[in-house]
C-alpha cells in the first residue's frame, strides 16, 4: 500500500536517511512523497513529523462503472 504525506522544510532533512534506506518511493513538488507503508512507519517510529496527505485505499474507486461509461 502506499501513502502520500509532506514534511516541512526541517523534518525532510531529518527523514531522507531513511528513505533513502527503506523506500522506492516517489518525490513530488513541495516535499511531497509517495511512499510505501513500511517507509512511513519507519519515519514515525524515528520520531519524523510530516502530514499524510492520503493513502491508497483511501483513492476513489471505480467500481460499478461500466467500459466506457464516463465516470
């Protein structure tokens, strides 16, 4: 699964170490990260602070769309 989550200035200094070691995420404008699940827990268990911005299983969904129904 993977989130989405922003650090300030500061705590993105702090928390490249790590994901650089325990993440194949993503880098997004304004210290924007997607990031795997076991990266996020990585940072919160070093104490990082940062704002999930979403998850994947929070994503819209579409199901009960059908092929080539506009959505």
């Amino acid at each position: 699964m993977k989130a989405i989550i922003r650090f300030t200035k500061p705590e993105e200094a702090r928390a490249l170490p790590i994901l650089l070691r325990h993440s194949s995420g993503a880098i997004l404008p304004d210290r924007t990260y997607v990031l795997d699940e076991e990266a996020v827990a990585e940072l919160r268990k070093s104490g990082i602070h940062f704002v999930a911005l979403t998850r994947e299983s929070d994503a819209p969904r579409l199901e009960g769309a059908g092929s080539g129904e506009r959505v």
